[in-house]
C-alpha cells in the first residue's frame, strides 16, 4: 500500500471493534479478567489501550519501522529515548541548532543526573567525526532544525555514528513521515511532537516514537509503561484522525509554503529567509535529496533586527496567530527568540543566529492569496 492509503488504513481491523468503520475510543483505564492470571493483551491503560495500539501501528508503518510508541508530548517522547539510552557518564552529541526545549532537557535535566553534553554544527559530517568519544552513546538530531531550517545529512551522519556504536535519534517533526523516513536512511530511532502536523489541528498533545530493533523498543517501552507519561484514549484518537489527511495537507502547506517563501525573498523590510526549497539554502540540494519536498515552515529575520519590528509585524497579522506551536491547519507565527527558545542562553543564541529580530511561520492550509495578502499588510502596514 501506498502511504495515503496506509495512513487511512493500517493498524485497524474493523471486525475486531464491532464494524465500526472509525477506532472506537476506548475511555476506560482497567480491563477485566476471566481467571487471575490470565495473560490479556490489554489490562491496564497505562501498559495498553486499544486506540493506542492502533495509532502505534498505523504511525510505524508510516515511518516504515516495525515498533512505534505514544507519548502524553514530544518531550515525554524525548525523556523517554534518552533515558532508556543513557546511563550516568555516557554523553549525547547534539545538533546545536535545536528545539529549544530539547536543549532545556539536555542542559538543566540530564547533565546534572551526570549526563555529557555536547553541541556540535553537523552541517558538515566531518565535524561529527571529531567530536565523538568513546563516551558518546547517542547522537541526537533534527533535520530540518527548528528554528533555523537547517540540514543535515542523515545518511552520512549515521553511517560515522554507527561505526563508532552509537545510536542515532532524529526528531522529524518538522519533515513528517510523509516528506522524510529517517530510518530508511539508516537512523535507528525517530520522534516526533504529534501534537503539530501528525495531529494537525491545534487540538492534541502528544509525542510518538519509532523504532525497528527489537532491543531498543522493549527499552523505551519500559520507560513508557514505568514512567507512565502516556496519551489518554482521546488524544490517541484524534492523533489517528489527523493523520488520515497527512498526506493531503502536508501537499497543501508545502506548496503554500513555497509560494510563500519566494515573495518573501522579494520583500525589502525581510533580511533573510530561511527554507531549504529556496535555491539558495544552503542546504538545498540536501533537502532535494533526502525529502519528498521542502516543508511548511520558513523563518525570517526582519531588516530591522529588533524585537520591537518583530511584535509589530506579529501583531498587524491577521491570519497568523502568534502561538508556541506549529503545523495546524491554521497559519502561525513563532518569536524563537522569547518563546520556541526561551529557555536557551543569550549567548547561545547569538552563537546561533537566534536573533531579535528573527520570527518563524508555520504555513497554513488557507487560500495563498489570502496568506500573502496578510503577510503583505503586515510588512507594509
């Protein structure tokens, strides 16, 4: 099957739920037994819930893995690999430019626990190379990079990590499964926050991984079922209703977003657009080569570099509501600086490129002439 009709299709079986063309919801937190001991599949809704398994299901064969598993967030799902991963001592080299709150949970959770911590520009995978220790257990990435839309080169990156028996994670939340399968390109584990283009309508919260080694997936399943930062059956279905039209969308905000992208490079009052599908990102031809296409988020920086034009600009936005978020039907806009990367150290910003002036949109589904013509009034307003 192809992946729109996989994306409707796998991890359910009607005859198993009563006909019931939709999974049923199942709201219940305990699973009755016929004789004590009696090895159920489902027991209790923190180890299992039928509408959970079918969302793990459906969203492994989308990533073309064998396991996946839900989360109550993105960062739960991110607790939750790193700490079946990582024991006191071990290190992660990181992308350094990467979601703001992943460096809060590297940098104040995990290096106190005795955790290293290293960032590392992997633009070039000769850096990754030079930066790995016998220590380094797990490399960490995000391809394209929030904020900044950067690329890396998953393929190559693994193939180093590898050599050296480390594992590799990638967040894809940006690329999706249905633009990016990182691991096809040899990555051995993928994360996503749900809660943005899996869910896709600004109204779920929820992290999902998948993996393919047995080992890996009975591991980050104990921490899931352990720690118990699991999805409720609600969010569960509605993640699963999202995805029916990912496909679809993701079509609609890459074209948008192209569109929109283009005339930004034509605008006077923006100093810089960052979006792999633009000819002249640096890494466009990489993004040519390991996506289906180029993605719904741009970034900006305005002419005048100052967070006084950003919230300006923000709030004469019409469409785009100023919000944390991303990859909702509905057209967004993030300030990294003060909110996606609160949390990260000025200096670390700076040596980034996170700047004042600096904003990053999420485009939406809306008709494209309606997206430009607010983004039109808001420059010239």
């Amino acid at each position: 099957m192809e992946f729109a009709t996989r994306a409707i299709h796998i991890g359910y079986d009607n005859a198993d739920h009563n006909r019931s063309v939709m999974p049923p919801l199942y709201q219940t937190s305990a699973f009755a037994f016929d004789h004590v001991g009696e090895d159920l599949r489902f027991a209790y809704a923190r180890t299992g819930n039928p509408t959970r398994s079918a969302l793990q299901e459906c969203f492994a064969s989308l990533e073309e893995a064998k396991h996946g598993l839900a989360f109550s967030s993105g960062m739960a799902a991110i607790d939750a690999v790193l700490r079946a991963c990582l024991k006191p001592g071990d290190e992660v080299v990181a992308v350094a430019d990467l979601y703001g709150g992943a460096y809060r949970l590297l940098t104040r959770l995990l290096q106190p626990m005795g955790i290293k911590v290293r960032f590392v520009d992997l633009t070039q995978p000769a850096n990754l190379e030079a930066a790995l220790t016998p220590s380094t257990r797990v490399l960490w990435l995000e391809s394209p990079t929030n904020p900044l839309l950067g690329m890396v080169d998953i393929a190559a990156l693994s193939a180093i990590a590898h050599r050296h028996d480390v594992k590799v994670a990638v967040d894809n939340t940006f690329a999706t499964p249905y633009l990016q399968r990182p691991l096809t390109l040899g990555a051995d584990i993928v994360v996503h926050s749900a809660t943005k283009y899996l869910g896709g309508h600004s109204d779920v919260l929820l992290g999902l991984v998948a993996v393919s080694d047995d080992k890996l997936f009975h591991d980050i399943r104990f921490v899931q079922n352990a720690a118990g930062a699991v999805p409720g059956p609600q969010d569960c279905f509605l993640t699963l209703r999202g995805i029916k039209t990912l496909a679809l969308r993701m079509d609609r905000h890459c074209d948008n977003a192209e569109q929109v992208a283009a005339w930004l490079t034509r605008q006077p009052a923006i100093a810089k657009v960052y979006y792999p599908g633009l000819p002249e990102h640096q890494g466009h031809a990489l993004a040519k080569r390991q996506m289906k296409r180029f993605g719904g988020i741009i970034s900006i920086r305005l002419a005048d570099n100052s967070r006084e034009a950003a919230s300006r600009f923000a709030q004469r936005l019409k469409l785009f509501a100023l919000a944390e978020s991303l990859g909702g039907v509905e057209s967004l806009v993030n300030h990294s600086y003060t909110m996606s990367h609160g949390g990260m150290p000025a200096e670390q910003k700076a040596i980034l490129g996170i700047e004042d002036g600096g904003l990053r949109l999420s485009i939406g589904i809306e008709d494209i002439g309606d997206i430009l013509a607010d983004l039109e009034q808001a420059l010239n307003g």
